[in-house]
C-alpha cells in the first residue's frame, strides 16, 4: 500500500479475511483501515464484505476514522458448509459502505444503484364499465421501462462449483457496486485481491483497479482470470 499515491484511489472494494473459518489464510489482518486512509480520493468510499460478527469485532479499528453511509445484504441462493444444529442457514453476507468520517457524504461519489430485472407489477384496473362494475386484469408493467432503484437486498448466486477461490464473490454484484459508485476510468483498489474478482469486474465497467493480495498462488489466479476476462469477457460471468 505505501507504494500506492495518496489521493489516488476513487473506490475501495475489500473482501477481508473474517478470522471466522479454518482456511489457512484466514487470518486477523490488522492496519490495513489506517493505511487506506491517505489513499482515499475526496470522494472515495470503501464497500467492505463481513458478517456482522466480523465488524462488531472490528468496531474499534473502523470507528472513529470510518462511518458507515449504508449496507447491502447479498443474500445467496444457498448456505456455506453443514447444517449447524440451531442456527438458521445463513444464506448472506453483509457489505457496509464507509467514508472516510472526516468526509461529508455528500461529497462520496455515487450515483442511483439501479436494476433491470425488476419483478414485473401487476396492473390491475376498472374493465368496463362492466355491467357489474368487476375489476380485471390488464396484464403487467414494469415501472420505468424496466429500470429501478436497486433494492438494498440484493440476490446472486454463490460461485460455489464455478469457483477459483473458496470465498470468491459474483463478479455482477462487485461490478454493481463499482459502476454505481465510481465513474468510468476511476482507480479502484482492493487490498485482498483473491480470485481478482474486483479486477475482472473494474475492467468490465471500463474502470482501473490495483490488486493486493499475499499468496502467491492467488496472485497467479488474478493474473489469468484478469488476462481470459480481457480476451473473452463473456467467460468470465456466464
Ligand atoms: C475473502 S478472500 C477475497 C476473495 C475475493 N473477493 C474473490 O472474489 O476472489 C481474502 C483474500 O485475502 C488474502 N489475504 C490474507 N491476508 C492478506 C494480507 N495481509 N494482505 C493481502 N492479502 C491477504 C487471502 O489470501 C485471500 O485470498
């Protein structure tokens, strides 16, 4: 990171070891929130993955350099790992959006989230007059021509089988969050690089991206997803 100019950087995305499984490298990472600090573009923000555990833990290493502008809940369509007897399936992941506290949100670069897939709405008017005045169906619309505000839950399928990295994350709700709080040719930075999934999904959005990540191997993953997405970005995504 000191390598990285101050100012720089216009979005961060971080997908941090939660210290919660027994991978081998997930483990605690400390200073990192410090380090990003000077990084940070007048605008930047950070949307930081975690379970709730993983920043009640880390409250104090966030708060009161860091406050919270909102949260997605990324529901997935199943659970990770055996049933555990009296829990739920936890079929979600927090991402909590941060500014830098000494930023005004309004200041934070964003614009309005929004999703094409919008479930259909039913309209339902007066047919008539008939002669007993009934309600009838008149088909379905979508509001907008499609298009709506992103809902803060937000569905995608888990990597699961198609996945490079034990915890890789869906590259459509990384680029999500990149093309809604960046602008095209920003620099984004995401200091736990993985599978490069935030580099895959940057260069998509026609934006830039710095990727940091320890293990050798994992590098390598970046690397080659980074290389096939610019080659044949269909195969990245399905
Ligand atoms: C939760 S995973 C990120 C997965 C990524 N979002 C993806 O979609 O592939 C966290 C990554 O951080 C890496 N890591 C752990 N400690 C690190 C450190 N001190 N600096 C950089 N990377 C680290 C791990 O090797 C792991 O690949």
């Amino acid at each position: 990171m000191a390598t990285i100019a101050p100012g720089s950087i216009d979005l961060v995305i971080a997908d941090p070891p939660y210290n919660e499984t027994k991978l081998k490298w997930d483990k605690e990472v400390k200073g990192w929130l410090k380090a990003l600090l000077p990084l940070m573009a007048p605008h930047a923000s950070l949307w930081c993955f975690g379970s709730l555990r993983f920043f009640m833990n880390h409250k104090d290493e966030f708060s009161p350099d860091w406050s919270i502008m909102q949260e997605v809940v990324w529901e997935k369509q199943n659970g990770a790992g055996p049933p555990d007897k009296g829990r739920f399936n936890r079929v979600h992941e927090l991402i909590v959006q941060f500014r830098p506290t000494a930023v005004p949100p309004n200041q934070i670069r964003a614009h309005s989230p929004m999703t094409f897939d919008a479930v259909a709405r039913k309209i339902t008017a007066r047919k008539g007059p008939g002669h007993r005045g009934e309600y009838a169906s008149t088909g379905y619309e979508t509001q907008d021509g499609g298009a709506r505000r992103a809902r803060s839950v937000q569905r995608f399928k888990s990597m699961h089988h198609a996945a490079v990295h034990p915890t890789q994350k869906p590259g459509e709700l990384v680029r999500m969050l990149i093309e809604s709080y960046s602008n095209p040719g920003d620099l984004v930075l995401d200091p736990f690089g993985g599978s490069g999934t935030t580099g895959v999904s940057a260069l998509m959005a026609g934006r830039r991206a710095i990727l940091i990540e320890k293990l050798p191997h994992f590098v390598a993953l970046c690397e080659q997803r980074i290389e096939e997405a610019t080659l044949q970005p269909e195969l990245i995504f399905g």
